[in-house]
C-alpha cells in the first residue's frame, strides 16, 4: 500500500471492514504488525477505543461505528480526488477494487478478470467476494457486481453475462425414485437443496409462468452457501435443486441433470459491472470496462 497521510484512516475502514487485522494487512499489501501499529496510534491520539479485540474477533466499539460512518464518505472523495489529479491518468495503475459475489469471481475469472490482469500488470487487482448488498462508493470501491436486478438505480451499468435462468434440477436417478413434479405443488414433496442467504435465512424458490408468481418455501435437506457445492449435493442425488444454468451447462448436456417445471423458470438479466457516474473514473477502471465492450462478453 502505498503510505500516504490517509494510510491510517485506511487501515481503519479495512479493519472495519474485514474485521481482522491479518485480513486487512492482506488487503492492504501490510504486515499485521504495521495494521496493528497503526489503529494503535489513531486511537492513542484520539485518546478512544475504535475497536473492542479479542482472541477470535475484532469488532468495532459504538465510538469507532460513528467514527468510521463519519470518515468514509471523505476518504471516498478524497481517493477520487487524487485519481483524478494523478500522474499519468490516461496509463491504468494503482489498485482496481472490485466487490462481487464470489460465484460471479468464479464464472468471470477465465472470460475478463484473468485477461485484464495479463493485460494491465501494473495494476494490482482486488477482489472482494461476498454477497451482502454494499455501497461500493462508501466502502471505497472502483465497481461492483452484481446481477441486473440488484445494480442501484443509480449506478452506471455495463452487461457482463447473457441472461440467466434459474432451473429446478435433479439426476434422473433421484426422479427415478421419488418422481418428477408436472407442477410447482408437486415439490413440496420433495426434499430440496437450500441456498442459505447471506442474512442467514433460505432463498425461496421464485418461480413465474404465464403471469402467476410462485415462492415457493421448501422442505430443505440441505442447505449450502455456494453454487459449486449446491450443484455437487444435487448431483449426489441428496434432493431437488435450484440452480443457476450458468453452473450446470455440461451436466445438462450430457444428461447427468434433468431440468423439470421449466416454463416456471423464467429467463432474467444477467451481471452487470456497474459504478458511480458520479465520480471520476480512474483509468484502471475505464480500461476494464473498454476490455468488456472488446470481448462483448454479454454476447457470448
């Protein structure tokens, strides 16, 4: 990272928003000693305690919440302040930070974000993978992504992916066995595989034909974070599943899975790249995005 007069307020937000000091050094290209010293300092001389610590944990104090609220909208127009007023602004450097949901990281690693760091090695490419909705602007992020649907009103949007359909899935040998559903009714049946959200209830299953709207709340046999091991508990015949068709585009093709009830499972926009129209846009940002227009990645 480089040291500036901010590195302090820089290390807080990522303490905050890691809540680790190893996990920030990480992030901040630091060592956990250095992040240590530095929160230590800053509290010494605002003469408070920012974050309670512990064995297991760091957490922010009700003083630090406030302080961090406080100085994270200014650090924001402060790191775009000196984007814009950098050196070389037209050659894509520095660090280009990226929130996104890790099965996007996963499925974008080979068609964008692995070329761009071949192309750009220069730039320092950091991406963080979770799936709670944050305001990347806030949180000190070049872009988001995230699915059509959940890009804010606000943002810029650049499509990424083609349209995605979520598909009621299962090995022929589990519908074998427990029967196939002509209709979403029949799957209450069923013993499903859950998707555990990430403010820690079960996504229900939304299906849609022909104007009617279902969600539908499932016996669950299992329930998993990720799409990757959703898809492996489905193909271990352990229940039915709603899947992205991104994730099992070879398993239909050779039969392993077989999708039923699709006229309820409606096609809808896909990933979206998306930022702040609002703000400048350093170079390393607009370099990923002039990659995105070359490949037409949405198209493929």
């Amino acid at each position: 990272m480089h040291r500036t007069g901010l590195t302090e307020l820089e290390v807080i937000l990522a303490v905050a928003r890691r809540q680790s000091f190893r996990a920030a050094a990480q992030e901040l290209g630091m060592s956990t000693t250095a992040v240590s010293s530095a929160v230590a300092g800053l509290e010494a001389r605002l003469k408070v305690r920012l974050f309670n610590r512990s064995t297991r944990s760091v957490a922010l104090t009700d003083v630090g919440q406030r302080y961090v609220e406080r100085i994270t909208p200014a650090l924001a127009e402060i790191r775009s302040a000196g984007d814009e007023a950098g050196v070389g602004p037209d050659i894509p450097s520095g660090t280009l930070r990226i929130n996104a949901p890790q099965a996007a990281a996963f499925l974008l690693m080979d068609t964008l974000l692995g070329p761009y760091a071949e192309r750009y090695p220069q730039v320092r490419v950091d991406i963080v993978s979770e799936s709670r909705m944050i305001d990347i602007v806030a949180d000190g992020f070049d872009a988001g992504i995230r699915l059509e649907e959940s890009v804010p009103q606000d943002m810029i949007a650049v499509p990424l992916s083609r349209d995605v359909r979520m598909l009621v899935v299962a090995t022929p040998e589990y519908l074998k066995q427990h029967g196939t559903p002509t209709h979403p009714r029949d799957l209450l049946h069923h013993q499903s595989i859950g998707m555990r959200m990430s403010h820690g209830g079960i996504y229900e299953w939304e299906l849609a034909c022909n104007g009617q709207k279902l969600q539908m709340d499932l016996p669950v046999r299992m329930a998993l974070t990720e799409m990757t091991a959703i898809k492996q508990a489905i193909l271990r015949g352990l229940g039915i599943g709603f899947i992205s068709d991104w994730f099992i585009e070879e398993e239909l093709a050779s039969g392993k899975l077989i999708p039923v009830l699709e006229s309820w499972c409606q096609p809808f926009g896909g990933l979206r790249l998306y930022y702040s129209g609002h703000r400048f846009v350093p170079a390393r940002l607009r370099a990923l995005i002039d990659l995105i227009h070359e490949l037409q990645l949405a198209k493929a």
